[in-house]
C-alpha cells in the first residue's frame, strides 16, 4: 500500500513537473538564448563522451532526457529553427546509445516541423539508415488546410 501511495506521488509530482515547464514555456514563448547555450552545451558534451567512446553516467543520460524535455516543451509553444540542430544532435546521441525510439523522434520532429531547413535531408537519412521508411508528407492544396483548420 505504501508502495502504492509513493508511485502515485511521483507520478503526481512528474506531471506537475512537466504541467510547469510547459505553462513557463508557453509563458515566454520562445526559450532565452541562455538555455538554448546551455542545452547545445550539453549536448557537445555528450557527443564528445560518445566519440570519445566513453560510458555515459546515469546523470548524464538524464542530462539528454532533461534536455529532449525541454525542447519537447518549446515545440508545443512555438516551432524555432534554432532548435533543429538540438533535435538532430539529441536524435544522434540516442542512436549511438541504441535508444532508437528516441532516436527516431528526434529525427521525425525535425522533418515534420523543420523540413526547410538543411538537417532534414540528413534526418531523412538518419532515418533510413535506422531501417524506418519515410514518407514524403503530402502538400495540401490552401482550400484543404482550410477545412482541416475547420474541422480542428
């Protein structure tokens, strides 16, 4: 039973955790050019670990899932060009850590929402070199993105 109680107020507190940094992005809009640095820090980091071939400590694959939740967060704000390398340096260390799951949706947010820009011909191929077959995204005519925005 206590054991019950505990999980329960973990799971509580993670998703307050989350509700907060959501509602505090969503609040700013856009990250501050601090935390972006930092979070392309962290990242340069971890790949110089992986290159180095070094193991990476428990805190640091929480560093990686702190930093991959805070962009998460951001995209559901507002969808900044700056954060695709911070995806595609994210998805890249996951794949070299064989979390492909993470792996792949690094690489997919940057195709959905960052296809312009020149880290999505290498999602592409992170993608496919990771076996998942891509689709290319169907362009819809200005009439249909009306109803779709009517129906939502």
């Amino acid at each position: 039973m206590k054991k019950l109680i505990v999980l329960t107020l973990v799971a509580f507190l993670a998703v307050s955790a989350f509700a907060m940094d959501a509602y505090a992005a969503k609040k700013a809009k856009k990250l501050a050019p601090e935390v972006t640095d930092e979070m392309s820090q962290t990242i340069d980091n971890l790949t110089k670990k992986v290159y180095a071939h070094a193991l990476l400590s428990p805190e640091d694959n929480q560093k990686l899932i702190e930093v991959k939740i805070k962009l998460d967060n951001q995209m559901l704000v507002l969808s900044d060009p700056s954060l695709a390398p911070l995806y595609y340096k994210a998805g890249y260390l996951y794949k070299m850590r064989d979390m492909n799951q993470e792996a792949v949706d690094c690489f997919q947010t940057i195709l959905e929402n960052f296809a312009d820009t020149a880290l999505a011909p290498k999602a592409r191929t992170a993608l496919r070199s990771m076996g998942i077959q891509i689709a290319d995204p169907v362009k819809l005519s200005e009439d249909e993105e009306e109803e779709e925005e009517e129906e939502e």
